[in-house]
C-alpha cells in the first residue's frame, strides 16, 4: 500500500492520540516529496502509538475534524446529540465515537468508512 492510502486509512486514529504525530506526518508529507524512509517512519510512528490512549483533547480534536463530515447532512436531532455527546466526552467511557461511527454508515461517507477509527469503532461496539 502507499503512503497516501496508508495515511488516508491512519489519519483520524493518528489524530486521536496525537496531535504532534499527527502534525509531524503532515509535515514529512508536504509537498508530496515521499522517499522510502518516510514510508518506514510513518510506519515507525504508526506502531509507536499502537500502545498510546486517546487524551479528551486529542479526542475531541478528532471527532470535531470527522464530524465536519455530517454538519451539513444531519438532522437537528442528530447535531444536539453530537454536542450532547462531546460536552461529556470521556476516552474511559467514549460514546461520542461510536455516535459518528453510526452516522458514518448512515450517510455513507466512503473516506471516513475505510478510516481505521472508524473500523475500530465499528468493532468495539459488536
């Protein structure tokens, strides 16, 4: 796989535990100037933060960034729930995730479905 799928597939679960990692990726992306020991380093960081659990704040940078997804398809219902939800985010007791995992099989967002926060959302809730 490249980079870029690589990248497409991590970038959220990046996100969500580590807005430092997840703006020095971005960096080593810039310009599309790709070598192969960047493919090794974004591996590298990826496995890194396989161990690392999401913070509030990582938590809920992330969710913003995916709900910018749905702000303009959802319901009313669905946008007071969404703030419901990130009012009282907690990484120990998160249901704000699996609310955007839900609307993102609603709506169908292809980006986000194959997004590996997502997949992982979708699986913890079975």
């Amino acid at each position: 796989m490249n980079w870029q799928k690589v990248w497409a597939v991590n970038k959220y679960w990046v996100m969500s535990k580590s807005q430092q990692q997840y703006d020095y990726i971005r960096l080593l992306a810039k310009n599309n100037q790709w070598m192969p020991q960047k493919t090794q380093e974004l591996g590298n960081i990826i496995d890194s933060l396989e161990s690392v659990s999401p913070t509030k704040q990582t938590l809920t940078t992330t969710y913003q960034h995916i709900w910018g997804y749905f702000k303009k398809k959802c319901t009313d219902e669905e946008l007071h729930q969404y703030l419901r939800l990130l009012d009282n985010l907690q990484p120990n007791n998160d249901k704000l995730g699996p609310f955007l995992a839900q609307l993102t099989n609603k709506y169908q967002i292809d980006y986000l479905q194959k997004s590996r926060i997502i997949i992982e959302l979708n699986e913890r809730k079975d």
